[in-house]
C-alpha cells in the first residue's frame, strides 16, 4: 500500500476538549489527538500544525481565510488534509472552505466529535481515524465533512442534533459516501468528472445578514440594519412566503436595499425540500417585483457563506447573480427555469 502524506489541523472544539471548573474548552494538542488513533500508521503518515485552538463558538470568517491560506502554502506537500474544529459552526467553516478552495484533487475533510477524544466512550476516535482513512483514498477529493460514518459534501451539512453521535445530516443532497467499520463505500464518485484548476481565493466580504423572519415582524428593521450590510439572506416561510402587511414596510425595504445595489436573497426556514417562491402568489409577488436572489434547495449555511465569497469579489448584480446559480461543490441543484 503507498502511504498518503496527510496534514492535520487542529483548530480545538470539544474533540480536543477537557473539562475546567468554566466548563469543557479545547486543550488537547494535535500530538495527543492523533496519539488516540494510532492505527491511521497503516495507511498514511501525518503532520501537525495548530493555528488556533478555539470553541468553534469564536470561529469566524478570519478563521476560514487563515484555514484556506494554509491549505495553500501546503498544498503541494500533501496527499490531503483533515481539520479537526468543533461541530457547532462546522458547516460554516465546510460551506466558507468550499467556496475558497475550488476543484481540489486533493480531499480537505472536517471532522470533529460529540465528546472529547480522551473520553473512554466518545465518537471522537472513530471519527478522526475515519476522516484520515477518507483523506488517503485516492477517489476522495474537495472539501468535505467525515462525521458519524457520512462523508457530506461541504455544502450540504447542516447540525441538525446537538447531543448524538450523528449531529450531521446531508441537507436535499445524499451523502457522498459511508464509512463502515473502515471501509469507505462512495455513492458519489465524480473525481474523474472534475473540471477546472483548483482555485484559491482569499477575499470574503462578512457583511451579510441572516434574518429569519417571525409572524408579525416590522419590516422597518430592515431599515435600521442597511446601513451595516451588503446582503440579506431572509428566511422566509415554507416554500418562500413573504408577509405582505398594512403599508408593506418589507416591500419598501427591499427597493431600497434592490435600489442600492445591495443583495437581498430569499431562502426558507424548513430545512428540508428547500424554496420555490412561485409557488404561492405571497412569495411569487416579491419575486416578480424584485430583482432578488433565491436559495432554492441550498442550505443556509451555504446561502450565507457563498454570498460572503461572492460578494468579496463583485458588486455587480448580473455577475453576483451568475456567480450565485453556478454549482459549486454540489451546493445547488435547482436554480431559475
Ligand atoms: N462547542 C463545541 C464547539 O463547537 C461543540 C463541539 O465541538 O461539538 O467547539
């Protein structure tokens, strides 16, 4: 077997957490993390570098262009890479790295756990022995998150559990593959189909706004939220219904934010399906009126991540549109008829 040349990087999270009378904070080093996975010596050799050690409660998009900058500086060096980074704002570092880092050959797989990893009944050891085992094998490429046995595109992640082992689901989109008792059974197998250079990109604009929308809510908040952002991903109700109430203060916000260039884009609170505004008349209305972007079956995280990405390139409306619908690591399947 040729061995892989792996680079693991350690960001913190509860897999490498230890109980402090202020509660669990990450303190275990990238050495005794792999210490607990000795068996990934049959098939890969690995290096180590900590940039940060955090509670992924405090990352941020700082943090995601730090991650991608480093992937790159070390790009040509290794087989594949496997950050470890605590569940709870994973999918938004997966989604971000799928944006920065485009087309990779190479496997760039996410993994953390639900207990820390020197726990003596924790899914932390599974999880970081099959997130090396996915990142030596030579079909694996992108970026991904290896959890609970399901490797999801980083796209399509979502915590949707926040105490069992199987935290992750892969949102309108299957798993890429399954991982069972060591071996990695692929139900998507494109590396051959991939075209395109890897790309890397190094710019993500932070001023988007996630707002969910709740019966009743004045539309004038968004008014006082304009000045601060350059896009507004509204949660909207099921297939995208959007409340048209008294002297529809939310239709006046959004020509003012249209008018000023700024993005507004409609996705759904239902986590599953995804939207379809012209459905209904209350979300075709809008749609019809405003030049406005929808989410279709993307998930939030994702939603908010490209438009950080893209955003941090162009303001131009047609080319964030273009850039918006363009698929990318399996992030969008439906988009405008
Ligand atoms: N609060 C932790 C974190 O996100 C949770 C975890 O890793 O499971 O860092």
């Amino acid at each position: 077997m040729i061995m892989k040349k792996i680079l693991m990087i350690a960001t913190g999270g509860t897999i490498a957490s230890g109980y402090t009378k202020a509660g669990l904070t990450p303190r275990i080093g990238a050495q005794e993390l792999l210490g607990f996975v000795e068996e990934h010596r049959k098939f890969c050799t690995v290096d180590m570098v900590q940039p940060f050690s955090l509670d992924s409660t405090n990352i941020y998009a700082v943090h995601w262009l730090e991650l991608a900058a480093l992937i790159r500086e070390n790009y040509e060096q290794y087989d594949g890479f496997v950050i470890c980074h605590g569940t709870d704002t994973m999918a938004f570092t997966a989604a971000s790295l799928s944006y920065l880092i485009q087309n990779s050959r190479k496997p760039i797989v996410i993994t953390g756990s639900q207990k820390p990893i020197n726990l003596p009944v924790t899914d932390a050891r599974t999880n970081l022995l099959d997130s090396l085992r996915f990142a030596s094998h030579p079909r694996a490429h992108g970026v991904n998150i290896v959890f609970g046995g399901n490797v999801i595109a980083g796209t399509r992640a979502k915590k949707e559990r926040s105490k069992s082992y199987n935290a992750f689901s892969s949102i309108n989109y299957p798993a890429v593959a399954v991982i069972l008792d060591g071996r990695i059974v692929f139900y998507i197998d494109d590396k051959d189909r991939l075209e395109g250079e890897t790309r890397f990109y190094q710019e993500l604009n932070e001023r988007v706004l996630l707002l969910k929308l709740v019966p009743g809510m004045d539309g004038t908040v968004l008014n006082r939220l304009f000045p601060y952002y350059d896009c507004v991903v509204i949660e909207a109700f099921g297939v995208g219904g959007f409340p048209e109430y008294g002297q529809d203060p939310f239709f006046h916000e959004i020509r003012r934010w249209t008018d000023a260039g700024k993005t507004v884009m409609l996705a759904t609170q239902v986590t599953h399906e995804g939207s379809d505004m012209e459905i209904y008349q209350v979300g075709k209305v809008i749609k019809e009126n405003f030049n406005l972007l929808e989410a279709y079956d993307m998930t939030l995280e994702a939603a908010v991540t490209k438009a950080m990405w893209i955003l941090g390139q162009t303001k131009d409306p047609e080319s964030v549109r273009r850039l918006f619908y363009t698929t990318i690591n399996h992030d969008i399947l439906l988009t405008p008829a």
